[in-house]
C-alpha cells in the first residue's frame, strides 16, 4: 500500500495507480513535465518511479517513459520466477524416486479423467503438464478485473520456459483484454517469440490444452476444482472447439471489433443484444463479455437509445423487431444435425 504522509492512507496495490495517477501521468506523458506541487495528491506516481527530477529545473518533474516503468516493474517479478524455477528443480529431485511407483499405480486404474480439488493441486498439475509440454500450447483466458500480481508471476513462471524451449503458445482473450494495461504488458513480454493472441466478444470458460495429450478445465466458478482430461477423444473434440473458436477471433495487434456497423450498433452491443434475447441478466452478460456490470450497462443503455427504446422489456421487443441479429452466415444455421 502506498502512504501519503500529509493525507493519510493512500490505498491501493503496485499493480494499479489510482484515478489521480492516471491523470497527473498521463498530463506529463503530453507535457514532458509536470510540477511538484501538482503531484502531491498522487504520491504513488513517485513511489512507483513513474517521474523523476527536472535537471534543469528543481520544481518540475519528467516522467519515465512507459516501456521503462513496466521493465522496472517487472524486474523482481523475474527474479522471483527464477527462484521459484530453482525451488521446482529442487522439489522435482526430492519426488523422482516415487515418480516409477505412481506410474505402476495408475497403469492399473482409469486416470484419463482425474479430479484437481484446491488450487495448490491444480497449479502443481498445470505446472507439471507445461514442463512436459513440448509442441503446443493452447488456452482460453477469459476476461475480468485486472489479474492480481501473483496471478502475473505464476503466468510468467509457466509461460517463459516453454518459449524458451520454442513451443508455440495460442491464446485466446475477450475484446476486453484490449483495453487491459496488465493484460497488454503481459504480452509485450513475448513479442518476439511463437506466441499468438486473438480476442472475440464471448468466452465461457478457462482452457488449457498441451501437445493435444491433456487439457484442463473448471467445473465449478469459484475455479477451486479442475478436471485434468487425459481421454484422446475428449482432448480431440476440445481442440476442436478451440479452433472453432479461434477461426473467428480477430488477431491482438490488428483489427478494431468494437467499431460501430452501418446499423450504428457497435459489435459489442450486437453481442450483448443476443444475450438479453436469451434471457439473461446484466451480470451474467458482463462475466461472458469479459466486463465490469456497470461498463455491460453503459452499452445496454446506448443499445437501448440506438433503438428508441424506452424500457428493459421493450428493449426486448425492439432488439428482435429491428432484425439487427439476423446473419446470412451458414455457421449460424444447420439442419439440427450433430
């Protein structure tokens, strides 16, 4: 938590600025400077060295460019990844001499569909599926409020090793992820390597799938029990579902999804149009769209004036009469067939 000494507590964590922060930063970013005085509301823009003296003048401050705050951020971050990198090493030696003992247990008993209660027992799976992948990896990551700092170190901590070792990393994100400070610094860690991001507007779960041999998924939404799914068929039909779903995502660096259609709706909104057809509440809309309640309402209230809707229930009625979710792509149609 940072301090301010003449206003007392100045709460929040080094993974996020506060309001004032992000405006006093952003004007010196503009300006190339900024004064003391107009700083001291947001003591954190010095304690996280996001400004620094004015050689030239003792009242003013400059601020370091962004690429170079993130590098200093991220730098412990690193060096704890390499330390947790020793300790797997070290724990790895210790439980090799029982590694042939399991491996006569389970060739005895149906292990292609195992049950992960507690995240300590579903990260320590996660970790051992990565280390033994080899060719690919493929995930879904839905979208939410920004990822806390121990969810960064242990993405880093899985992700880094295997584009050291050149496995190819595709994930996909929600259009939301586009407009996450954390979620974009995060993939500007491997820019240049066999790593590929794209994002669509609706994602239901979490995925994880390694060299087409194992996958993960949650069963349950607090994402404190996993099913790690080891059956060829049931790995088949998952990649299969990713592939569908990466097919129509629009690449990370390309692309604008959220540009208004000649109807004047913008792509979200028309997403959030065939949920409120289906019948579900502003709160469910938002987890399946990647976005806080109150940014899913802003849209259902611009749906709602593009429409000349004067209620929720009529709103219903217009969404459907205006024809805006008709599509003539054939992926949306079907003879019911499976």
């Amino acid at each position: 938590m940072v301090t301010n000494g003449t206003n007392g507590a100045h709460p929040h964590a080094l993974t996020e600025l506060c309001e004032e922060g992000d405006r006093l930063y952003a004007t010196a970013l503009r300006t190339g400077r900024i004064t003391r005085s107009a700083v001291e509301a947001a003591p954190c823009l010095m304690e996280f060295a996001l400004l620094q003296p004015d050689p030239e003048d003792a009242n003013l401050l400059r601020p370091v460019p962004p690429a170079v705050a993130l590098a200093q951020r991220l730098h412990p971050l690193e060096r704890e990844i390499s330390e947790r990198r020793r300790m797997s090493v070290t724990l790895a030696d210790a439980f090799e001499p029982f590694m042939a003992l399991s491996a006569q247990e389970t060739a005895t008993t149906d292990s292609s569909i195992t049950v992960l209660e507690g995240l300590d027992r579903i990260n320590a799976a996660l970790d051992l599926a990565t280390t033994q992948c080899r060719t690919e990896m493929l995930t879904v990551q839905p979208s939410g409020r920004r990822r806390p700092e121990h969810r960064l170190v242990e993405g880093l901590e899985r992700d880094k090793p295997l584009i050291e070792r050149g496995v190819r990393i595709r994930t996909l994100y929600q259009h939301t992820a586009r407009y996450s400070p954390d979620r974009l610094g995060y993939v500007d860690q491997f820019v240049n390597a066999k790593v590929e991001y794209r994002t669509i507007d609706e994602l239901v779960e979490r995925l994880i799938i390694c060299d087409e041999t194992v996958a993960f998924i949650p069963i349950r939404d607090d994402r404190q029990v996993a099913l790690e799914l080891r059956h060829p068929g049931l790995v088949s039909y998952l990649i299969k579902v990713f592939e569908f779903m990466w097919s129509r995502a629009v690449p990370l660096n390309v692309g604008a999804p959220y540009e208004t259609a000649p109807d004047g709706i913008t792509d979200i909104q028309h997403s959030i149009a065939k949920l409120l057809i289906e019948g579900h509440v502003d709160e469910a809309i938002a987890r399946r769209l990647g976005m806080n309640v109150r940014t899913c309402r802003a849209h259902i209230a611009k749906l709602a004036t593009a429409l000349g809707s004067g209620s929720r229930a009529q709103l219903g009625f217009l969404i459907a009469q205006s024809g805006i979710l008709n599509t003539d792509d054939p992926a949306q149609g079907g003879d019911g067939t499976p």
